[in-house]
C-alpha cells in the first residue's frame, strides 16, 4: 500500500465542504458552539476562499423576500418555487429557508457585500426575487466571515485541500469521514458526533456540450462531483427528486448567464425566424396544465418550448440583446440621453459577464460580438444535479417541528435518515430555489440543529480501527495500481491492467449521454434505454476497482467518478421509476410522455442498503402546507 502517514482528528460538529452552505454552518455553529464548549471542524476540498458554485461570483443574489419593506411574503415565495417544480417540492423546508433569508443577506451587506441601491435607498431589484451585486469578490466576502467564525473558536478548525471519500459509521449513526489530501501523503480520519454535508451537486456526470478544446467548460462549476450525493448515498440515507435534475439555458458554448437579459434587460429569446416561442405553443402548455397555465411559467417548460422549435429547423435560439438594449435607450426622452444610456447598459451588459462568467465576455471579444447590434446565440446545456437552483436532489431530511407535516419531521431539522447526519444546500433534497443564500441560510439552520443534536446526545463516537485500515486501502488503491502495471505498456494511458479518471469519466458520460438522455439524445429516453444504461454502470462500476492514478490529484479523479457513477445509478433507477413525463425540457420518458397528476404527484425517493448492497426505489407523499 501506498505510504500515507494517517491523521486523527477528533471534533463535535464536522461540516464537509467549503461553499455557501458550509460557510453558513461554519458561521452559525461556532456562535452555538461557543456558548455550549464545543468544537467545530471544516474541510474542503479546495480552499474557502473559490470554493463551491459562487467561487467566480456572481452579479446577482436570486433569494431576497423583502419582508420587512412588505415586498413579498414567505408564502408568495414558496407558492413560486412549487409552481416552478411542477408541484413537487418540500413546502416545509422552502418555507424555513424563506422566513431567514432576508437577514442572511443583510449580513452579507454587513460583511462588505457591494449591493445596488437606487436614489430612495431600497435595493435594486433584477426580478421579484433578485437583488443586484457587484459580487466578483462574493465568495471572498462569506468565507472570510466563516473563517473568522471557526478560527474565533481557536487553532486548527480548517483543514482545506482535503478530499472527503467516505463516511464513518457507527451501526446507524454517522461520527466522521476519511479522505486524503490532495497535496502530501496524508490519509485523515475525521471522528465526529456529527456530520454536516456541503459537498454541492454533480457536474459531467452527463457528457457535456463543451468537447475537446472546451472541455471541461460548463454552467455549474466542474468541481462539483456528485460528493454530497455519494457520502449521503453510502451512509444509508434516503434520497429524494434523483430524477430531477436541472438543464439550464445559458449563452452558448462559454455558458454566460441569461438571468440579466430577461429580468433586467427584459430582453426576448426568439427562434431563428425571429419567433418568440413563448407564445406560439399555446396548445403545448395547456397540455401541463395547470402548470403550463400559470405565471410566471416553470423553467422546464421554457426548455421544452425552445426545443421544440430547434427539432422543427428552426434554430438556433437568439437572445434578442440588441433589441433589448435599443428599447430601454429609446425610453430616454432626447438623443444626448439615449446615447449616455446607451453607453451605461452596454456597460452593464459586460459587467454581467464579468463579474460572474469571465469566459461569456472573452467569447463576445473573440467572436466580435457587440450585444447592441446583435443578438447571441443561447442553448439548453448538459444535464446536472443541483438541489440548490431548479433542480432538486439531494437527501430527504427532516422538516423544522413548527411547520413540518407528521410525515416530514422524524428528528432534528435537516438531519437525513442517517442519525447524525445533517444536509444543506445541493446535499438537501426536494427545496429547490434556495440560490446562494438560501443555501447560505440552510447551511445556518442545519448547523443550528447539528449543535442541538451533540448537545442532546453527546456520545463519544466508536470507530472500527481495522475498518479504516479497510477503508484507507481501498482508497489509496488506485495508486498502488498504477505503480504496479504502469511499465507493462509503453504508453501509460493504454494498459489492459488498470483504466484512468478521464477515460473512465468519458465512459460514463457516454452511458448517461446516450442512454439516460442527454444533450445528443435531445433529453429523451425511455424503459429499454434506461434498462441498458443500468447494465453498463453495472459494468463500470466493476470496472472502478480498476482505476490508476499516477499522482494525488489522479487519485482526487479517481474517487470523484466513482463519487459521479453513484449519482449516474441513482438518477437512472429514479427516473425509470417515475412513469410520466412531469419536466419535459429536463427530460422527456418517451414511452410516457405525459403529465399524469393522478398517479405520480409523489415524491420519488430511493435509498441504498449498507447491508446488503440493494437498492429500493419508492413514493413518499407531496403534502402542502401554503395554499
């Protein structure tokens, strides 16, 4: 076996992960955590700093409720986020988040966080729920914060480029994790009273629209790799919404944002023909009624009306950029006005880019595009798993005790099914919307109960000693691997004995491109496709005991395919479960095509046996509480 030397830490509360969620837990447990003596641990693969889906920044906070200057109200929002899923989402958890919002962002104003304000003070706002930012440094801001939070506790709370494989358990409860870091021989052992997830969602699980010179190139950053969902998975916990995964339209090939275009800019996207396809498919969505019938229309169905007309001939699909921005100028009252405002939205056009999708602007540059003379290509893109945007997978946790039906509240708030184990952001199921901060704010919540649940159960956890040493092998393996076939061929990427992270990852994205329905397969699939998939993940998980690395970030791509691979099998078993097409411009089940609200408005959920190895697959019921 490899020689890694093996570091013990002992903790109360270990959060994994270092995004918004983490940094709202790291925030929020150490306040809890000092009053109770207390010790709070982080760790990340990356560092805190760039860590997670913010980690470029942003130009815009999507989660802002505005109940204090009587904008919205909590249950406006969660009516918006059940709309938008079709019906099915955990309205308890939506709720929670949604009455705490507001304060999580005004301590990221607090903090430094640069927001628009006009001439009266109040917040600029982009859509009902979006408030501007010049949120390049965004991530930069709540990690100092966290941070400071955990290093006020005292030394040795952060451990960063540490890769997180697997969790610890102790019969049914979750006291720790193991991994390696991803810069010297260390193998860490992480004992815990409880564990916190905030690993994010799972990008290139799918093969993605960005190939060869542009690979790795996607919407959702590329370092998210289906960890949360893994780690959730071999606990034992039950999951929910696998099948729900989320297609973004984005500009096309550098995966620039659209959200300023169409709310701020209130720009149109038309078909080729210079169609607006929001309004020619009238009899499309009375077909998801009453979905299809209410404002503001769910994302999925704007998908699928955009692609309907690219399989008619019709694309490509345009953002009308320059119509927007010559409109808005037209509104100035003379030609002095109207060309200054010209200058300030051209501006504010770049500025999107910038401050979130630097990649979006060098495109424009290379391409010679000029957004107020002409418009922009936009695309649906590859599949991904994001329970924090408009997707929704993640772990079934329970509901905060005050507002969560009998069915959804078994514990501790955001604890899984996993004594012990507590899930925020992507790594929390069926609670779509929560954007930024309200994964921020969950990471706060679920940290919250963490604490309460050391307080009240405060045992010292047991770890096998012989089943890390198990553990440690098995993960070190790939190196050994390497070591031990890599002169049996002359070219180390071509060897009968072992397979590579990057092969292995591009076989997986052809299984689930081509089988589960991907960007090649325009989203459709059915039982026979998704049958055979599940026949060659079968094989490629046989397969995974094969993989090499040469180094530790080829070890790091090792486990974070295997971690990718678990998240591909959950996603497929899900949706061949689910017998109707509930998100076509997610995905269309050809062989149900349609909406069937009497038999599957349900949660799916599914869940992995520790003990025997099998999977289960079943419904839970959708239960309201807003009206």
């Amino acid at each position: 076996m490899a020689n890694f030397e093996t570091v013990e830490v002992s903790t109360d509360l270990l959060i994994i992960g270092g995004g918004m969620s983490a940094c709202g837990a790291a925030v929020e447990a150490a306040y809890w955590a000092k009053k109770h003596g207390l010790k709070v641990t982080l760790v990340d693969k990356a560092a805190m700093d760039r860590s997670g889906a913010v980690a470029m920044g942003l130009s815009a906070i999507n989660l802002y409720i505005g109940q204090a200057a009587g904008d919205n109200t909590v249950e406006d929002y969660v009516r918006y986020v059940r709309q938008d899923l079709m019906g099915i989402t955990r309205e308890d958890l939506v709720y929670s988040i949604a009455r705490h919002v507001d304060s999580t962002v005004h301590l990221f104003e607090k903090w430094g966080l640069p927001i628009w304000k006009d001439e009266n003070g109040k917040y600029v706002h982009e859509g009902r729920w979006q408030i501007m930012i010049n949120g390049e440094s965004y991530k930069i801001i709540v990690a100092e914060a966290a941070k400071n939070a955990l290093n006020a506790l005292g030394p040795d709370n952060i451990y960063e480029r540490v890769f997180i494989v697997e969790p610890l358990m102790d019969g049914d409860r979750c006291v720790g994790a193991v991994g390696f870091s991803v810069r010297e021989n260390k193998f860490y052992v992480f004992k815990a009273k409880a564990v916190l997830v905030g690993m994010g969602g799972a990008v290139h699980v799918f093969r993605p629209r960005s190939t060869g010179e542009g690979l790795g190139r996607s919407w959702y950053p590329p370092f998210n790799t289906g960890s949360s969902a893994y780690f959730t998975l071999k606990a034992g916990a039950e999951m929910t919404c696998q099948e729900v995964r989320f297609i973004p339209v984005r500009f096309k090939d550098a995966y620039g944002p659209v959200g300023a275009w169409f709310l701020l800019f209130k720009s149109v996207a038309t078909n080729a023909l210079g169609e607006d396809y929001m309004k020619t498919h009238p009899d499309v969505l009375e077909q998801y009624a009453p979905y299809g019938l209410t404002k503001p229309i769910p994302a999925n169905l704007r998908n699928h009306l955009g692609l309907i007309d690219e399989r008619a001939g019709k694309g490509p699909i345009y953002m009308r950029t320059e119509e927007a921005i010559q409109r808005l100028a037209q509104e100035m009252p003379d030609e002095k006005q109207r060309k200054k405002k010209l200058k300030e939205l051209e501006a504010e056009a770049w500025e999107d880019f910038l401050d979130m999708t630097i990649s979006q602007a060098l495109l424009w540059a290379a391409t010679n595009t000029f957004p107020e003379e002409k418009p922009s290509e936009i695309a649906a893109c590859e599949p991904y798993f994001i329970g924090s945007h408009s997707g929704a997978s993640g772990a079934w946790v329970s509901g905060p005790e005050d507002i969560a039906p009998a069915e959804y509240q078994w514990g501790y708030t955001n604890m899984s099914t996993v004594k012990g184990l507590f899930c925020a952001g992507d790594a929390s199921g069926a609670s779509s919307h929560k954007f930024s901060s309200g994964s921020f704010t969950e990471g706060r919540i679920a940290a919250k109960s963490a604490i309460r649940f050391i307080v009240e159960n405060n045992e010292e956890p047991k770890v096998d000693a012989a089943y890390v040493e198990e553990l440690k092998a098995r993960i070190l393996k790939p190196l050994d691997t390497f070591e031990q076939y890599k002169g049996m061929t002359t070219d180390p990427d071509v060897n009968p004995n072992y397979i590579r992270p990057k092969q292995f990852m591009f076989r997986l994205q052809k299984i689930m491109d081509e089988y589960a329905g991907g960007v090649s397969k325009s989203f459709t699939t059915n039982k026979y496709l998704l049958e055979r998939g599940l026949e060659l993940l079968a094989m490629l998980k046989e397969d995974s005991e094969k993989l090499a690395a040469e180094s530790l970030h080829e070890l790091m791509r090792c486990w974070e395919n295997v971690h990718r691979m678990w998240q591909a099998e959950a996603h497929i078993r899900s949706v061949l479960f689910r017998e109707e097409t509930r998100w076509p411009g997610y995905y269309i089940r050809a062989d149900f095509p349609n909406l069937d609200e009497e038999n599957w408005k349900c949660f799916v959920n599914c869940r992995w046996d520790r003990n025997t190895g099998q999977w289960e697959v079943f419904k839970r019921p959708v239960i309201s509480i807003v009206d």
